[in-house]
C-alpha cells in the first residue's frame, strides 16, 4: 500500500498546482496495489457533492477522476 500525506498552501502557485496533479498521476501510474493520500488540499471551492468547482478546482477534479480516486470527507473539518 502506498500511504502519502499532503499540505497544499491556500496561496499555492499554479505552478505548484501542477505539480501536485503530476505526483498524483504518477504515483498512480507508476505504483500497483493500495493507494491513499490524506491531507490539506485547500481547494475550498470545491461542491462535493457534485465534483464541481471553479478553474483550479475543476483541474483538481479531473486529475482525481482520471487517476480513479476518491474524496471521502465532503464536509468542511
């Protein structure tokens, strides 16, 4: 299983941005089995409930859907 822990700034620059949906797509790609990544993506545009946001968020959104995975808490924590 592969276990990764992630803190992205709210003033987190597109470049980083980029970056961020690069790992998430590689370490998808590249790593057979389990994969969980918890943490603070500060993406707080983002309707759960109907995986819609803003610009960022959207390209947030696909980079989760292409790579098949989840968001399981849908509520501000």
């Amino acid at each position: 299983m592969i276990a990764g822990n992630v803190y992205c700034s709210p003033n987190s620059s597109c470049d980083n941005d980029l970056k961020l949906r690069d790992i998430i797509s590689y370490i998808y790609n590249k790593f057979r089995g389990h994969k969980q990544i918890d943490g603070d993506f500060n993406y707080g545009n983002i309707d759960w409930k109907s995986w819609a946001g803003g610009n960022d968020e959207t390209k947030f959104l696909s980079c989760l859907r292409n790579n098949f995975l989840l968001q399981h808490v849908t509520e501000t924590t």
